[in-house]
C-alpha cells in the first residue's frame, strides 16, 4: 500500500512539472523589492562584527546529517591530486616513484624513466567520469609528486612541479569528449627552478602564477611574458617564514583580491603581494596559536565575496578563514613517535577592514590536513585529517571521521559548528577532496607510507571513492530543490563582464518569504589539504519572475571584472532555502 501510494505521488508531480513547463494565464513578476530585501538582509549578516572569541557548543544529527556512499571500492590509485573539469570528469593522480599501482596502463603502454622500476606498465593517474562513476587510467611522464595546478581560461589543467625529473616539469590536460583521446602532455619548456610543495593560481590576465616550494622562496608565472623578461622572482618573505627543520611555509594559501593583487598565508603570517611590480604592499598580524602551513598542515579558505549592484560590486568585503594546522615542534616530535593535538581553532580576517585583525573561533575537534571545500550555500565543509600529530609519512595519528559544517553567517555564535555523520574510511596524509556538480563532494586518497602498504599499518593505503552528501541533499528537501532548465544571455557561449543575464528553473514549492541565492564557483585543484583556486560568488539579483505553476527566471548580473572572477569555467547554482540544485557550467571573459 505504501509503495501504491508513493507511486501515485510520483506521478502526480510529473504531470504537475508537465503543466509547469506550459505559462500559466496568470503568470507574473515576483516583488523586484524582495530581491532587495534578500540583499540587505545578507549585507547585515556579513557586516556583523564577530566576537573575539567563543566556545560554541556542538550537534550531531543522524537525520540530517549528510550520507557517504562508496563510488568505487578501488581505483588503483590513491587520490593525493584532484581537479573537477568543465565536462564534469575528474583528474586524479598521485606519484610515480613508490612503485606500481593497481591499475595498468592500456595497449602495452609502459615507462622507462622510472626511478623505483626500471619498466613500469602501470598507470598513476586516472579520469573519472562523475556521471557514469567509471574510470580510465591516464599516463604521465615524469613525477608529479607534491605538485600543483590550475585550471587556465579555456578550461585546460595547467600542472606544474613535482618531484626530481618532474620538479621543473609543466603539464597540460585538456578536456575532451572523445573517452580515449584525452591524456597528458608534458611541455618542452621548464620551470626556471624547481617546484615542490608550490601554490598555483589563475591571474585575472590568465596567467598562472607557481609561488615556493621546497627550497624555492621565489615565484614565477606560466607562460611568460617574453616582452617584459619574466624570469623568476625572489621573495623574501617565503625565507622568512620557514622554520628550521620543519620548514611550516609550504603550499602557501592564496588568493587573488578585488584590486588584482596577490593576499599570501604561510606558517602563521600573511601579506599581499603585487607581482607585477614585485614588491609586498601590505602585511597582516600574525595568526595566534599554532602553525597552519605543511607539514604542520591546516586548510582556508575565502569565504563567498557577495557582490552588489553598482561600484559596490568591484569592491566587495574579503575575508579568509583558516582552520587546524599543529603546533611548533609537531613535525619533529611525530617523526619520534609523540603525537602532538592538534589545532582546534579556526581564525577569520577581514582584508578590507581598516585595521584587520583575527577573530578566533573554536572547532568541535582539532584537525591537522583537514580539508576546507565551499559548498553552494555559501557554508564550508571541513573533513579529512587527524587529531594528533603532523603531515608527514607515519607523522599522524588518530584519525578525525566526522565532517564539521560551518555557517560564516549565523549571527549566533554557537550555531556557527555542526558535526556530520562520520565515514568509516580514515583519510591521513595524501588525501582529498572536491565539490561536484551536484552538491556532492568526491573524497578519495590517504596513503601516509612510502609505497602502498595495505596489510600489517594502522592506516592501510586507501584507494577508494567516496562520495559526502551534505545534509541540503536530504530526500525530505526534494521539494525544495531547483532544477535549472537553461542560462539565457550567453553570447557565443561566453558571459561577458557586468552583463545581466537570466537562469530559468523549475522548482516544486517555492517559498518567496526565503532567500533565494545564485552562487558562481571556480572548482579547485586540491591536494595536501588546499583547494587552490577555490572562489564563490555570490550574484546579485536584479529580478525574480514566475513562468508558470512551477517554473521561474531569476535575473543576476555577472561579476564585475577579471580581478573578481579571473576568465574561465564556473559552476552555477541556484540555492532555495538553503537546498541547491544541480548546476550548469557558464564561462566567462
């Protein structure tokens, strides 16, 4: 009987989304001064001022509180890189120099220039396709181990660095839609030294900018400027905040500002950087606490830039949150077998205060190499890592299974944390993890051994995916979830600057009394910890009209300018009482 009267139910909604489609003869504009509303109302939750500091007090709910799904039970290889391309595939490698993986390369492929076998026919990089949840191997060349990324404007995977033949090494992975023509290409050009443990990120001219690594405390740009004689650039401040031994300064944190320039975070201090004339014009006080920078590892992000109409758009509030990271020492006592706790604090700065300062805010739990993602909503997922100890082969222990959500703008301080339900699958050192199109967020790797180890460790290498469902995809929140049907004001493709343009969606129950938001997010490449080029923005609505029963436009305009959202592909979402549908890739220059 229950299965009769859901069956009944289901059909009923179909021939309602059937009539949706069709305009209804009453079919108006909803309120243009609710739109108005919804920014004012979240104009007053980002300008609220933060407390100094608070212990919230915590939840865990079973109901609502996400869901992991095994994907794949093995890959044969353990996810250390990820990036979430426009044709919604995931590249996804580790290192070449551990030995063989447990995927072979197609058609006899094979490598000679290994450094751990003299003849190595297996595959340590792999495209997964999201929608069909299969997977291809993928052949690199040299090794990419510790490396970084960036996605370049027309969608192509820019990759650099790594490890001994692959340090200087630049790669490209371009998407295709043929399943067997894609693979790696690895450039005749170099790097002009070598990048280990870098951070990459996309310029508003489309350049990419590689800053440090190991040993390198200096920055230079893919591709060069001939004309101005790019070479590589010293910078003073990546040799300064290096600790002896423990270095705590690698995989810098970064961020391109409204104004163009660079905002840097390593160890426990930032500044910004102009590199076009090469020189720091602003330094910021120092993060209280712990280190946050490999290997004492914490994560950040930018929280969402919410723009507005006018010349206010150009010059939205920026603030950056860090979380986790391990105390000095940490590094060299795990190597002698004591686990430090780790970091339970996260700190958020506001860039364009006046006088900027951190605001310090207590976790539910310390995390060392937790991994901080944006979702939709405006909201960040933190998940991975451990409580104790420091990133590093064997340096961690303890591992922490539960995601925490946090809500930037929940004016009630000890609301801002809630605890998800946990995985079962530790993931330590060399994990990650990424938005998908969906909502969903793909959680693969752990492998904190020198090769893969399955048998006989506490922490076996993993080679699984995962996929989190966040609480909005709850099946109770069904009804409220937007289906976008079309993006209407694209021109040859492409979203221009400052344009408006129209997002047309079905929706089951709409609620005009809730806020209704468009996010536009640039898909990180993530490894150790980092989404490198992670960026939300929150559009500003200009209208919002009902089609039909069932179907509605929303009009936004798009971010004002190169230095608010550097050239290339989104992801669009439209979010309805907190729940977002699935989105649509526009792309914009």
């Amino acid at each position: 009987m229950a299965l009769i009267k859901i069956q009944s139910f289901c059909l009923l909604f179909t021939i309602l989304i059937l009539f949706s489609l069709f305009p209804s003869p009453s079919s108006s504009s909803l309120s243009h001064h609710h739109s108005r509303r919804q920014k004012q109302r979240r104009h007053s939750q980002s300008s609220q001022q933060l407390p100094t500091i608070f212990r919230p007090s915590f939840f865990t709910s079973t109901e609502s509180g996400g869901e992991w799904v095994t994907l794949q039970e093995s890959i044969g290889v353990s996810a250390m890189h990820m990036q979430l391309l426009y044709n919604n595939k995931v590249v996804i490698f580790d290192r070449t120099d551990f030995g063989p993986s447990n995927l072979s390369l197609p058609d006899g492929k094979c490598r000679y220039n290994d450094e751990a076998l003299d003849v190595d026919c297996t595959a340590h990089s792999l495209l997964y396709d999201v929608s069909s949840n299969t997977f291809r191997p993928l052949m690199v060349q040299t090794d990419v181990w510790c490396s970084s990324g960036a996605v370049n404007s027309d969608g192509t995977l820019i990759q650099t660095g790594g490890y001994h033949a692959g340090d200087h090494k630049i790669r490209l992975f371009s998407p295709c839609d043929d399943v067997d023509d894609c693979d790696w290409t690895e450039l005749p050009q170099n790097l002009t030294v070598q990048r280990w443990y870098a951070s990459d990120h996309i310029l508003p001219d489309g350049r990419v900018i590689i800053v440090g690594g190991r040993r390198a405390f200096s920055y230079e740009f893919f591709p060069k400027n001939v004309n101005n004689n790019d070479g590589v650039f010293y910078l003073q401040f990546l040799r300064e905040t290096t600790d002896f031994k423990e270095e705590n300064n690698l995989y810098p944190f970064l961020y391109i500002l409204p104004d163009g320039n660079l905002y840097m975070f390593a160890n426990q201090r930032s500044v910004v950087l102009d590199y076009v004339k090469n020189k720091i014009v602003k330094e910021f006080p120092m993060i209280p606490g712990e280190k946050r920078s490999y290997p004492a590892t914490g994560s950040s992000v930018m929280l969402p830039l919410r723009l507005s109409a006018g010349d206010s758009a150009q010059n939205p509030v920026v603030e950056v949150m860090i979380c986790g990271g391990a105390s000095g020492g940490a590094y060299i006592k795990a190597q002698k077998g004591v686990f430090v706790r780790a970091s339970s604090t996260c700190g958020r700065m506001r860039l364009t205060d006046p006088d900027p300062k951190w605001v310090m805010e207590d976790m539910p739990m310390g995390r060392v190499m937790p991994d901080m993602l944006l979702l939709p909503t405006g909201d960040v997922i933190i998940l991975n890592g451990a409580s104790k100890g420091t990133a590093g082969w064997e340096n961690a222990y303890d591992p922490v299974l539960n995601p925490v959500l946090y809500s930037p703008n929940e004016p009630d301080p000890s609301k801002r944390f809630s605890v998800l339900n946990p995985s079962t699958i530790p993931r330590m050192y060399h994990s990650s993890a990424t938005l998908l199109l969906d909502g969903r967020i793909l959680v693969g790797g752990s492998n904190p051994h020198v090769r893969y180890n399955f048998t006989g460790v506490r922490y076996p290498t993993e080679l699984s995916l995962e996929a989190f469902s966040p609480p909005y995809l709850a099946p109770q929140n069904s009804y409220l979830r937007p289906s976008i049907l079309a993006v209407e004001g694209q021109i040859s493709g492409f979203l221009s600057y400052g344009q408006q343009f129209s997002i047309t969606f079905t929706l089951g129950f709409y609620q005009p009394e809730e806020e209704l938001m468009v996010s536009m997010i640039a898909p990180s490449f993530t490894t150790h910890s980092f989404g490198m080029n992670q960026r939300l923005l929150v559009l500003d609505i200009l209208e919002i009209e009902q089609l039909s029963m069932f179907a509605y436009k929303v009009t936004v305009v798009a971010p004002p300018s190169r230095n608010i959202a550097p050239p290339g592909y989104y992801m669009i979402f439209v979010v309805h009482q907190n729940v977002p549908g699935q989105c649509v890739w526009v792309r914009i220059q």
